[in-house]
C-alpha cells in the first residue's frame, strides 16, 4: 500500500512537468525560472530512485513501478533545464540586438 501512495504523490508532482515544459517551450523566456529550483527537484528525484536501489539490494520488495516514475520525473526536469539553457541563450541573443 506504501508504494502506491508513494506512486501517487509522484503522479500528482509528475502531472506538473509536461505543462511547464510546455510553458518555458512557447514562452522562449528564461525570465522567471530557477536552474536551482529545477536542480534541487531533480536532486530528490535522483536520490528518492536512489533509495529504492538500496532497498532492492539489501533484499526488500520493492514495486518497479515507482522506480520508473521517479526517472520519469526526473527527465521531465531534465527536458525543462534543456528548455532554460535555450531560453537564457534567447534571452541573451535579444538583449543583444
């Protein structure tokens, strides 16, 4: 039951990505955006995959299926920190004309 809860929690954080990959796409703005935020939410997706690695190896059940939700999360963040890197690059080559 534990890991459906926890596979629901990051449905609901996941749900957010693909609107606000979507957002920071057509905006072609950095204007707004964190890096860090981005990296820090990352960081928990890693460590949260992280920590269910652990358990796997030290003998503990462990639903595959929240495994693979954290990675795609943290692609999706992943994707959103490409989409900062173009847009500050955009941001710089407009304040530059």
């Amino acid at each position: 039951m534990a890991d459906v809860l926890e596979i629901l929690m990051l449905v609901c954080f996941g749900a957010s990505w693909p609107l606000n990959i979507l957002k920071s796409w057509r905006a072609r703005t950095a204007k707004g955006k964190s890096i860090l935020f981005n990296i820090l939410i990352f960081g928990g997706y890693v460590f949260g995959a992280a920590s269910k690695f652990v358990m796997l190896a030290n003998g503990n059940a462990v639903k595959i299926q929240v495994i693979v939700v954290y990675l795609f999360n943290a692609v999706m963040v992943l994707a959103d920190c490409a989409l900062f890197v173009r847009n500050k690059r955009l941001d710089a080559s407009d304040a530059r004309k």
